[in-house]
C-alpha cells in the first residue's frame, strides 16, 4: 500500500468514526432525556459520518470506469442465413401469384376511397336549416284548434285555471306542433306589446316544446300561473308571454295568436312568434 492509500484509508475511518461518534451521541442524548434538537444532531453527525466514509471510499479506493465488456459478434450461421433467405424468395412469389387477391384489394381501397367523398359532401353542402325547419309548424292563419282525440276546441272548453294540450287540426301526431292552452284571468295579462288581440277570453297558447331542450312543458302552477319544464324545472310566467322566470330555459315558449272561427271554434291567427324548442337553434 503507497503513502496515498494509506492516507485515504485513515481519511475513511476518521469519517466513520465520526459517525459512531454520532451514533452514540444519539444513544446518550435519548437515554438522558427529550433533547429533539440534540437527537437530530447526533443523527445528522452518524449519517454524514457514515455517507462520507463512503464517498471517499468509492472515489478513493475502488476501481473508477469506463468498463466495456467484449462480446462475440452476433452473425446467424449460414444454414439458418440461407433458409432464411430461401423463405424470403417462396414468399415474395407467392405475393406476386396471388393476382385475384391484389385485384379485389386494390377495389376494396378504392371503394373505400369514394365512400370517404360522402361525408365530405355534406360538409360542403348544407343541408335543411333547422332553424327556418322549426320555424314552420302546421299551425297557419284560420287552422282549427283540435284537442290530441281530433276533437274541435272551443273557448268554454277549458275552465279558468285550466289546461290543455291542443293541436292544429289534421296534425295530431306532430310533435313540434303541440301547444298548451290555459285559461288565466284575463285583468292579469301582461303580454309583450302587439299581442293584446291574440287571447280569447284569458285563453293563451304556447309552444309545448321547452325551449330549454324540448320536454314537453306540461305542468301548470295554477297558484303561481307558471308553466314548469318537469326536465329541468325551468319556470315560465304565462300572464307575462311565458317568459322564462327560473331554471336553465333562456327563451320564452313562443306564442301562437288566437281567434275564434265562425263556427265558434278555436282557431290560430297564425304561427308561433318564434321556432319552437330548443334555444340553441339560434345558433345554427
Ligand atoms: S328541457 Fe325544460 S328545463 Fe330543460
């Protein structure tokens, strides 16, 4: 061992005596008492003694890299070369054998080719707008007010405080054609302006689509003279052109004008103020 070894060495077990320095530091300081601060000392002086020990043991002592280890080189031997290569061959002619399937695969590629055009006609041309779409209901100038049985409404039909799901007669099974007819007192009507003549006796109609996002509205607080959505429980003030007072909804239920015909039948004055249901149609 050369003079620098040896230095090396007692630099190593100075650090570690240190650290059983610490270590027993730590031993009296928890058989005296509850020193925390000198607990963590005597630990921090055992690990550092310990840790330092190591380091200059490993940097000092032990052989430093880089290391290669050889290794045979890794060539298959020739057998395995050849019949390798022999499969290789077999294969590439049965690939160009096989006419029929590379015929019938190159149509299912292009097949699927024009398929992709489709989807891309619709992006470039658009379809019904779905706003002027919901814009039109059956209900018309002079159409008939009929209950879902096809059944003629008149006026004394419904009873103050009352409701009714009507339809414009011949459409009973369209769906975006549903409206409520309810009887309010008529001193309590505050429809927006332009609206004064489209009651009949405090007989309002509204779309019966939610315009929050198209539950039927079938629900009348009598009490409160409010329409509730059962989805999402918006609220629509009825006396007030059903504008909506609470819940998600954030446009009234359009109104449909009403009159009454010769025949003393109900009958609407003309469409919906607006496209029924969902409001996001505004969007489109
Ligand atoms: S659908 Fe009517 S409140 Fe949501």
């Amino acid at each position: 061992m050369n003079r620098r070894d040896a230095r090396t060495e007692r630099r190593i077990a100075a650090a570690f005596g240190l650290g059983a320095l610490g270590a027993a530091a730590f031993a009296a300081a928890y058989v005296i008492g509850d020193q925390t601060q000198l607990l963590g000392g005597a630990l921090l002086l055992a690990f550092a003694g310990l840790a330092t020990g190591l380091a200059i043991w490993a940097l000092r002592l032990l052989p430093q890299g880089p290391y290669v280890e050889e290794r045979e080189p890794m060539i298959s031997p020739e057998p395995e070369r050849r019949a390798l290569a022999a499969e290789f061959e077999r294969d590439q002619a049965a690939l160009t054998r096989a006419f029929l399937p590379r015929q019938m695969l190159t149509l299912a590629v292009g097949a699927l080719g024009v398929a992709v055009l489709f989807p891309v006609r619709s992006l470039l041309f658009r379809g019904p707008d779905p706003w002027r779409a919901l814009g039109r209901t059956p209900w018309r100038e002079g159409v008939r007010v009929v209950k879902g049985d096809g059944a003629p409404v008149r006026p004394g039909d419904v009873a103050p405080g009352g409701m009714l799901t009507v339809f414009p007669e011949g459409h009973t099974e369209s769906s975006d054609a549903a409206a409520v007819l309810i009887r309010v007192d008529p001193a309590r009507l505050a429809l927006p302006s332009g609206r004064a003549g489209w009651t009949v006796g405090g007989l309002v109609a509204y779309s019966k689509l939610c315009t929050h996002a198209g539950c039927p509205v079938g629900l009348y607080v009598k009490s409160t003279q409010q329409l509730m959505c059962p989805c999402h429980q918006s609220l629509f003030d009825v006396p007030r052109g059903a504008v909506p007072v609470a819940g998600p909804a954030a446009r009234p239920l359009p109104q449909l004008p009403l009159g009454v015909g010769p025949d003393g039948v109900l009958v609407a004055r003309g469409g919906f103020t607006a496209p029924v249901g969902p409001g996001y149609w505004r969007k489109a």
